[in-house]
C-alpha cells in the first residue's frame, strides 16, 4: 500500500479540540514534526480534517 508523509506547518493553537486530537492521533505534536502513514481511508479522513494545518507528501 501507499505511504503518505504527513507534516504539521501551522500552529494547533486556537483550534478545535478535535482538530488538537487528530493531530496528536497522527503523531504530529509541535510545528515541523512529520510521520509517515499508510495511506488508509482512516488516514485521509483525518488528514481532511485538519488539512488546513499540514502538509501531505506521497513517498515513494
């Protein structure tokens, strides 16, 4: 399966609890941090949600 880089660019500060948790959920804690995942239904979900607040690479 796929892989995905996920990496936070903006701050969680001043967002929603759950957009907080989702980034902690993906294992993203402070700006610049970044985790590879597969690339699951369950792992774009929450990427699409806090979209706003990361950055997304395929890695190959």
């Amino acid at each position: 399966m796929a892989k995905i880089q996920v990496t936070q660019v903006k701050s969680k500060i001043g967002t929603l609890a759950n957009h907080k948790a989702t980034l902690r959920t993906l294992g993203l804690k402070k700006i610049g941090d970044s985790v590879v995942k597969e690339n699951t239904p369950e792992v774009q979900g929450m990427v699409r949600a806090v979209a706003h607040l990361v950055r997304v690479e395929e890695v190959k």
